[in-house]
C-alpha cells in the first residue's frame, strides 16, 4: 500500500472517529458538570439516529458528484457545526446544542459514506487488509483523542477551545483533501445498484446469501456492546460512563 494512501485514510478515518468520541465519552460526563439531568444526557443518545438512516441518503452520494466532493462539504458542515457549538453555553442553550448534534451526526454519516467510497474506488484487492487496519486503528484512534484526550484538559481550555480544536483539525483535514487529486479507480468492483430506492438496494443487499444471519450477529454484538460502553455509575454529583473497547 502506497505510504500517501497510508496518511490519507489514517487522517480521513482519524477525523472521523472524532465526533463519535466527542458525543460518547466527553459530553456526557461534561455536561453533567453543568448541571444537567440524568434524562437530558441520555436523550443526547437518540441524536445518533442519522446513522439508522443513511441509507436513505448513501445512493445519492454513491451516484451524484464525486466522493471527493461529498466528502468535503461533509467535513465543511462539520466545521460550521463546531463553530456554532463554541458560541453556545450548555447549560442555558441546550436546545441549540442538541440540534447541532443532530446536524453533526448526519454529515458525519456523509462523510462515512463517502470516506468508505474513496477506500473502495482506490485500494485494490491486495490493500484491503492494510486497509481495514487502518480504518480500525485511526477511527479508534480519533474517538480516543476526541473523548477521553480532550476531557483531560477541558478544564483548562474551556468549552468554546475545545470546538475551536475541532474546527481546526476539520480545516486540515479540508485543506489536505482539497489538494488531493483524484486518482483512477483501482477497485475490482463496480456499482451494482443503478437505483436510487433505498428499499430495492437493501432487497438486493438481503438476497447475498449469509447476510441476513450477519445481520443478527451484529445486532447481538452491537447490544452487548451498548450495554458495555453506556453502563453508567453514578453517586451524588458523581458520574463514571464506562467504556469497554472491543475489536
């Protein structure tokens, strides 16, 4: 694998990993601190629903413009959602701010699908592992950095640095994107989904044989692993959110 593909998805899927661990892991316990109750944070879970539905969404992007430009007005809406969120005080516009969450959540699921695009278009068959490698380790890498990195010293740099750190990162991760030329399709498959119905592609998706038995591994992973990361112990004024990493 070229070692230019190597730094272009780690920064990609770093950046990505970087809302998810801002919402799971710093926010929460954030939050809290200001005051806010049990019911309002975990309300902030549900904001996560863009990603059950980017379906919906995934074959525009797949078959309108290119990736590199879904990808970045993705990450340009990430930018002017962190700016938004750094005028914001928690406490007192939380209506404001679970609203820009939301907005978060839905370029984010863009940008997945777009990062995701790229990847197939330009590793071969050969890259695919290295790939995946890197998509794992740069994603949890970005949550890590993102969640519990940024907690550590958000006493010090405060609520509005903190978004200011944000849209620093996106800026880059924009900049070094924009200079990125396209390069040819490398991938040994093409779109097999000449549609745009959500409900026929996911039919086609159904009929690969094995898929729906995949679909009901994952379901029972994803729950115990929600039980895991989103077990919460709490006394007084105190809360812990826990976070297991699994593979």
């Amino acid at each position: 694998m070229a070692p230019f593909k190597m730094k272009l998805f780690g920064l990609l899927y770093f950046v990505q990993g970087m809302p998810y661990g801002l919402q799971s892991n710093l926010l929460p316990i954030y939050l809290r601190t200001f005051g806010l109750s049990f019911t309002k944070i975990s309300l902030t879970k549900l904001l996560f629903f863009p990603w059950s539905l980017k379906i919906l969404w995934a074959p525009f992007v797949d078959q309108y413009g290119t990736k590199w430009k879904w990808l970045l007005c993705s990450m340009f809406g990430l930018f002017l959602c962190c700016l938004a969120m750094s005028r914001l005080i928690p406490d007192t516009d939380f209506p404001a701010m679970a609203f820009i969450l939301l907005l978060m959540n839905f370029f984010a699921s863009i940008q997945d699908i777009a990062v995701d695009g790229i990847a197939v278009r330009l590793l071969s068959s050969e890259d695919i592992g290295y790939g995946n490698t890197i998509q794992v380790v740069a994603y949890k890498m970005g949550s890590l950095i993102a969640g519990a990195g940024l907690l550590t010293v958000i006493d010090y740099i405060g609520w509005n640095m903190l978004f200011i750190i944000f849209c620093v990162v996106y800026a880059a991760a924009m900049f070094f994107s924009y200079f990125t030329p396209e390069e040819e399709d490398t991938s040994e498959t093409k779109n097999s989904f000449p549609v745009l119905n959500p409900c026929k592609i996911l039919g086609e998706i159904l009929k690969v044989p094995g898929t729906v038995w995949n679909l009901i591994y994952v379901m029972i992973y994803k729950l115990g692993k929600c039980i895991q990361h989103n077990t919460i112990i709490y006394d007084n004024d105190i809360i812990m959110w826990t976070d297991t990493w699994t593979g």
